[in-house]
C-alpha cells in the first residue's frame, strides 16, 4: 500500500491523480472488453474466423492502451506539449503518405500497414493536435505580438485538407468543432465567429454537392430511402432489448449488423443488456465531459484550461455521433464509441488522450509564498 509520506513518482502520482477520471477511464474500457465478447463472435463466424478472435485482439490491443494512458499521465504540462510536437509532426508525414500508400480498409483508404499491422494516422493526429492548438491559442493571450491565433488557423488549414483528402468527413467535422470550442474559449471576437459558422455551413454544402457517398448518407437519413440496413437494425436492436436486454449471448438482431463488433457496438449493449446499461454508458461518457470541463474552467493556467476541454470536448464529440447513429438519430458515419468499440488505433490514440488528460489535471502542489520579512536580511525590520 501507498501511503503520503513516500515520495517515489508512483506514490506521488497515485495521491496526485485524478482518480475519479481514473475510475471512469478504466470502466470503459472493462465495458469494452466485456461489450466485445457479446458483439463479435457472430462476425467473426461470419468471415470464417474463430468466433472469440476479435474479443481476443480488443483484450491484445487494451494492453498496450492501458500501458500508454498510464505513462503519459505520468508527465508534466511541457512534457506533455514537447511530445505531442514530435507526434503531430510524425502523423502529418503519415497522413501525406496515406494518399500514395494507404491500404484500403472497407472502400476507404485511411490506414498505412507497417509489418502486417494497420495504423490509422488522423486517429492519433487528433490529441497531438488539440495540444498544440491549445499552446498555440495560450501562447496568444499571454502575449498578444505571438502571432499564435494565425499559425492555429494554418494548421487547422493543414489537417482539414489531408482529413478531406482521404474523405474522412467526419473527422473534418470532428477537428473543425473541436478546434471551434478552443478558439471560443481562447476569446474568439464575434466576427470570427460569425465567419467560421459561414465557413461551416458552406463547407457542409459544398460536401453534399461535391461528395455522392455524403450526399448519399443525408438523402437516407432524410428519406429513409435506399440501403439504410445496418442503422435500422442497430436501432431494432436497442428496441428488441427493451429495459433489461435479452441477456447476455442473447441476442439475434445483433448477428444481422456487419459492424456490430466496432461501430455499432452501442447497439448491441442495448439489446442484450438493456437500456439501462445504454443510460449507464452514456451517464460516464456525460461525466467525463462535465468533469473535464469543470476543472478547465477552474484551472489558472491558459494552457491547461484550453488543452483539458479541448480533449475532453473531442472525446465528447466523437461519443454523441456514435451512440447518435446507433440510435437513427444522426445520418451514418463510421466513427467509434471511445474505448468500447473494436480497433486498436482508435483504442490506442483515446488511451494517449485520456493520459493526457489525468496528466494535466493531476494536483500540482502550489508554491508557498514567502512573506516579505522572511526574505530580508537578518537585523532589517520591516518599514512600518
């Protein structure tokens, strides 16, 4: 057992940490785990896999997620944004290699391969990217000569074209929103505001004019017309199982959803365990948020404050549009249910996020003000 009075680095993080995030972050991913023995097997049967191969390789990839929250939690706030400057440099090479190299994944090509495993670069752009945006809006308000607020635009510019490059729109709306929240919080005047909601919504048109899959998705959505299989039996799903779900193994909506293992994985909670583990779900994903943004909020530190909401804002974001689509209430994207669905670089980048967050929200002991007879030299008195 830690107790207060050791001082190695593991005893100070334990009393220094977040442990209610701590709490939080491991149940999603004990949900995940759980969640991906009850809704891969039928897919896995379905390809002519072992039916736990896939429950077996989410269990694989949590290893080295739960490695790599733990130990970017452990580093300090210049650590943290000298790390995530070697990795946004990293992940913009790798996403202009996607465009000659990528290897194509279910009709898109997003991921590169490296010695039989695939690594989907926007995923792990996406905290490197908050951070520096975050340094970048701080810098700014600290010294308003630092053309800070400029160079956040022209890296924003930067992701957005690669993002849409690979047509990985939801992504784009993702960043862009994310990156929204944090130039809000950083002071963004009025006309900025006004400017880049005009740019959103004409950006939005011109990819439902541009683009025949994203028209496609909006038009069923609208309609209900064309191929709408997999969100109407995710939907079913959530609805066969009622309250208190089917049970566990139960289920037989489930084995009808090509992707009930990864981005329908919320689908297959509701119908074998009910809406009250959906509510559940959605409860710790509502906690995070809130929590996150809280401690922004009372957080001194520019830095700090926009980097916590800008990663939990992301988090939050990335959540609502899968249980959204799950439950018909969104038009289709496939976009993962952070720590829960299959995939391990989406398991891996939210497991570096989240580190980043119990990093920079860890209890930094204050420094002690030395009053003002204290610092002068023996024999002074102070002046009355």
């Amino acid at each position: 057992m830690l107790n207060r009075l050791d001082r190695s680095p593991v005893a100070n993080w334990w009393w220094t940490v977040d442990r209610w995030f701590l709490a939080a972050f491991l149940s999603l991913m004990g949900l995940g785990i759980v969640l991906s023995f009850a809704a891969s097997p039928a897919v896995a049967e379905r390809i002519g896999l072992d039916s736990f191969h896939f429950a077996t390789r989410q269990i694989v990839y949590m290893i080295p997620a739960l490695i790599a929250m733990i130990s970017v939690s452990f580093l300090s706030a210049r650590q943290i944004r000298r790390f995530s400057l070697v990795l946004l440099g990293a992940m913009l090479v790798m996403m202009v290699a996607v465009l000659f190299a990528g290897v194509e994944v279910k009709g898109a090509h997003r991921w590169l391969s490296f010695f039989g495993v695939s690594i989907q670069p926007s995923e792990f752009l996406k905290p490197a990217f908050v951070i520096i945006c975050a340094w970048l809006f701080a810098e700014h308000k600290r010294q308003p000569d630092i053309p800070g607020n400029l160079f956040a635009m022209i890296l924003l510019g930067v992701v957005l074209a690669l993002l849409v490059a690979q047509l990985d729109l939801g992504q784009t709306m993702l960043t862009m929103g994310t990156w929204g929240v944090m130039f809000f919080m950083a002071g963004m005047p009025w006309l900025w505001i006004l400017v880049i909601g005009g740019l959103a919504v004409a950006g939005a048109a011109g990819a439902y004019t541009v683009f025949p899959h994203v028209a496609g998705r909006i038009d069923r959505f609208l309609t209900g017309e064309g191929d709408t299989f997999q969100v109407d039996m995710g939907r079913e799903a959530v609805v066969n199982g009622g309250w208190f779900g089917v049970g566990p193994g139960e289920g037989t909506i489930k084995r009808l959803i090509p992707d009930s293992h990864a981005d329908f994985v919320f689908s297959v909670a509701g119908e074998e365990f009910g809406i009250v583990l959906c509510l559940l779900i959605m409860s710790i994903f509502a906690f995070i948020v809130l929590r996150g943004l809280l401690t922004a909020l009372k957080e001194e530190d520019d830095f700090t404050r926009f980097a916590v909401a800008g990663l939990v804002v992301v988090f939050g974001f990335q959540s609502v549009i899968n249980m959204g689509v799950n439950l018909q209430l969104m038009p289709a994207k496939g976009m993962t249910l952070p720590f829960i669905s299959y995939g391990g670089s989406s398991l891996i980048a939210i497991a570096i996020s989240m580190g980043m967050v119990l990093a920079l929200t860890r209890r930094r002991p204050e420094r002690r003000k030395t009053p003002a007879f204290e610092r002068m030299p023996r024999g002074v008195m102070p002046a009355e």
